[in-house]
C-alpha cells in the first residue's frame, strides 16, 4: 500500500472557508426510549448541558438527537434494544429548525417490525434520503474504539463523515458492499463444491471496480481537506505539545482494482473472500511520527480523537448545507481541565452551531462557560427526569 497525507494548513483559514447556515433543535419527546417513559425538553440556547449522575440518562438523551439526524443509535445497532426494557415500542420526536424553516422528524421503533422515519409528517421511502438533511457529529468515551479496533472502525468513520454530504457516495456505498457480499459467497461456493469457474467472478469485478473507482477518488478529495483540518484542530486543543498526523492507505494508490482483482484471484480462491479493494483500506494514526495506539497516553488519545471529531464536525459544515449540531458526551474522561478549557474556548470563539454536553458534575461545566460569557442553559438529569437549573 502507499499512502495519502497533505500538509497542514493556518487553522484561520480553514475556518474562513466554512458556510453560516443554523440548525437547532428545540424540542425532544421521547417515549419508551431506553430508560426514559417519557419525557419532553424544550431548548432556546445554543449550548445546553446535560448534567447528573451517572447511569441517569444523560447519555441517551444525546443519542436520541443522534437518532433523529442519522436514523439510528451511536451505541446499539439493533433498534429494538433501544426501545425501553419490558415494553413493545417507542418513539422519539424532534423539533428542528434548518436554515431557518421549521422540520419535524418523528421515529417509531417497534420490536419485530421496522422502524418508520417521518419528517414534517411524510414516511420517508428510503432512510437514505434523511442522511445528511440534519447533519450531526457525537464525541462520545467510546469512540477509543477508533484506535483501539480494526480498520473496519475508521473507514466507517470516513464514509459516515462523507455520506453526510454526497448522496451520490452512499449510493456507490451501498452498491459496492452488495457486490462485494455477491462475490464473496461465490467464492465460498466454489469452495464447498470444489468447483472454480473464475468466469463466474467476472460480472462483480466489473461492478467492483466501477463503484469503487468513485468511492476511492471521494476518499482523496475528502483527506485532502480533512487532513489539514486535523492537524490545526489537535494543535489547538493540545496548545502544541505534540504534532498529530494521520495517512490515508488503500490498495488502490498503487493499482486499479481491476488489475488486483485478478493478480489476486488464486488467493481470494484460497481464503473465500476478496482480498483487495477499497474496503481494505485503512487510516494511519500518528503522534510525532509514531503509531498514535502504541506509544500515546490516555490523554493524548482522547485529545487526538477529539481532535478527529471536530474536523469531522468542521468538514461537514463546509461541504453541508446546514451547520451540523454537537453533541459531546463526558468530555472530562482521561481529558484535563486545560485541555477541556481550551476546546470550550475555541467553540465559543468560532461561534459554531448548537452544542450538547453532558458532565457528573453539576458546576465545573457551566463555570467554564459563564467565564465565557457564554449563553447557555443548564438541566439537571436525576430520576429519568429533567429539571433546568439556575447559574
């Protein structure tokens, strides 16, 4: 494999490219959601706080805005397990406000049945068409999994980031996994009968390489601006301590997939899958040029992925039509006061769009903000309850 990197650009810059366009969310219901029977919060301020204990739910309220803009959880796949323990369904509804026009989206979840997705009252015909209409980025203690787990972990980040703007790429997506899971089980086929007809593999090679052509050269216009992004953010967020990259490497920068697919067919007979194209491809995390798993702290991971999300975030706002909304869970775990400080600070400086953040502590969040000067509004989670707070 080579690889893809670009060179770091003035973090001013970057930010005098991104488009002004509001979205908010000023209203959540929700029913039988997790571990709330039912509960309704307005919001009229641009940076809301979720504080309480743990287990009492602040998390999930965040993950419900996520629902509402993705179509599905951050943290459990299987819409039923997020329906509330012992019940049959339940539903989440939002009240958004998008370049300044009101839109409804409503998700009815029921066990043994697939979810319905409605925005302004209307079922959508497919989920794919939500994708992106209210853009939204979570930074969540889970998201370690990005270091700590295998490539399949990263490029999903990279086509969840891309697919918030260009339908066209979830489309060609969508269409090379199909292909690519068609191919597979013929090569599993020609295991279990011992029969290998390669003339068989061609038609999925064919729609292989012409989905994958797009995904890939996507994937280089996307590193090209995100990269640059990135590496400005973690500077700003670490006050230059230390200097993150990160390399983008696929197969496909040395060849075309075409060309692999058939130097490969006698070892993609041999293991029953494919074994190259831009589904192995794979993000390099580094820390002052060393692997970013291996030789970084707690902190410096966290402040990394971090980092990683907010040019996520930063991304979508230049290449979207709305200004996504911010949803950032415990920011203190393995995170210093400094460090938490400095990332308050740039957000209040860049005035971006709606923010939500959760903390245990009922003070440490909302002193940082007042110090600002920022305008926020604070609810205390206790009780699968919500109560706003006075500061």
């Amino acid at each position: 494999m080579q690889t893809y990197s670009a060179a770091t650009k003035d973090g001013n810059e970057v930010m005098s490219d991104l488009r002004e366009a509001p979205l908010s969310i000023a209203k959540l219901s929700l029913f039988q959601f997790k571990n709330y029977e039912s509960i309704e919060i307005n919001f009229d301020a641009p940076v809301v706080c979720f504080l309480g204990d743990n287990g009492e739910g602040k998390t999930n309220l965040l993950d419900a805005i996520h629902y509402l803009t993705s179509c599905k959880s951050y943290f459990n796949a299987v819409d039923s397990q997020n329906i509330k323990s012992g019940e049959d369904q339940g539903s989440i509804a939002g009240e958004f406000m998008r370049n300044y026009q009101p839109e409804m989206v409503h998700c009815a979840l029921r066990k043994n049945q697939r979810k319905i997705f409605k925005r302004n009252h209307k079922e959508y015909d497919r989920l794919a068409e939500h994708i992106g209409f209210l853009p939204s980025v979570i930074i969540t203690p889970y998201d370690i999994e990005l270091i700590l787990e295998g490539s399949e972990v990263r490029r999903k980040f990279v086509d969840i980031t891309i697919s918030q703007y260009s339908n066209k790429y979830l489309e060609h997506l969508v269409a090379y996994n199909q292909a690519l899971s068609q191919r597979n089980n013929l090569l599993k086929s020609f295991g279990k009968s011992g029969k290998y007809t390669p003339e068989l593999l061609e038609p999925w090679d064919f729609q292989l390489v012409q989905h994958a052509t797009f995904i890939y050269e996507e994937r280089l216009k996307f590193f090209e601006k995100f990269i640059p992004v990135f590496n400005g953010m973690y500077q700003t967020i670490s006050n230059g301590k230390e200097q993150a990259s990160l390399e983008y490497k696929s197969d496909l920068a040395t060849d075309s997939l075409e060309n692999l697919l058939l130097k490969n067919r006698d070892k993609d007979k041999f293991l029953e899958r494919t074994s190259a194209g831009i589904h192995k491809d794979e993000l390099e995390f580094l820390l002052d040029g060393h692997p970013l798993k291996k030789f970084a702290s707690q902190g410096q991971q966290k402040s990394y992925l971090i980092a990683l999300k907010l040019s996520q975030y930063l991304t979508l706002k230049q290449e979207n039509e709305a200004t996504p909304i911010l949803l950032l869970d415990d920011l203190y775990d393995k995170v210093d006061e400094t460090r938490v400080g400095n990332l308050l600070a740039w957000l209040h400086q860049n005035h971006l769009g709606q923010i939500f953040i959760t903390d245990t502590h009922t003070d440490r969040i909302p002193a940082l903000l007042s110090k600002m000067e920022a305008k926020f509004e604070a609810f205390h989670i206790q009780k699968n309850a919500a109560s706003k707070m006075s500061f």
